[in-house]
C-alpha cells in the first residue's frame, strides 16, 4: 500500500462527513429559496406586485439546480465507503487470495490430527 492510498484511506471518514454538511447545508438552503418562492409567487398573482414576480422568476432557476446537486451529493455519501469498510476492501482479498495463509489451516488441522492420534494411543496404552 503506498502513502498516497494510505492518505485518503485516513481521509474517507472526513470526507463523508463534509459531503453531508453539504447535503444538510444545501436542503436548509433549498427549503428557504422554497418558501420564497411560494411567497413571492403568492404575492404576485394577489397583488399583481412586479417585484415579487421578478424574484420568483429569480428563484426558478436555483429550484431546479438545487434537487439535481443535492441527488448527486447524496449519491456521494451513498458510495463512498467509510474507513473501516475500505481497509476491509483492501485488506480482506489479499488475505484470501494469499496462498500461505490458505495454507496455515491445513497445517493446523494435520497439527491437530496428530495430537488427537497421539492422545488416543496413550489413552489406548494406559
């Protein structure tokens, strides 16, 4: 493992952690621009207020930006693993794949085979 992968292995968990202020940041944003909207939508159609019809055209825009990055940064924090899980990617198939230590069980097992045997005839001998 190099130092680079050995860096961002460290830096998962922090990075999980700001993509999700993001994704918490983003939706306070989103609900705020929501409620103006509304507002402002409301107030043009009953008062026929130019303004608030600019600032809801404004907000149009963002209402349907805001959904797409949220999605994409939700997906992020869906995908990414944690550190724990990626040590686990790394690690777990060089340690099956390893040919030594698919060998120490069955080295084990002959060892434990041996000493039952060895039990057994002392049994049988006294």
């Amino acid at each position: 493992m190099t130092g680079w992968q050995m860096y961002w292995l460290c830096r998962l968990d922090g990075i999980k952690e700001v993509v999700g202020v993001f994704v918490f940041v983003l939706s306070l944003a989103a609900t705020v621009l929501l409620i103006f909207y509304y507002i402002t939508k409301y107030c043009g159609d009953i008062d026929g207020d130019e303004e608030a019809k600019n600032i809801n055209k404004l907000l149009k825009r963002p209402l349907k930006i805001v959904p797409v990055i949220l999605a994409f940064l939700m997906l992020i924090c869906l995908f990414v693993p944690n550190t724990k899980q990626m040590a686990a990617i790394i690690v777990v198939p060089k340690i099956v794949n390893n040919e030594k230590a698919q060998q120490i069980p069955e080295n084990l097992l002959e060892l434990c085979n041996e000493w039952t045997k060895q039990k057994l005839e002392e049994l049988k001998g006294d």
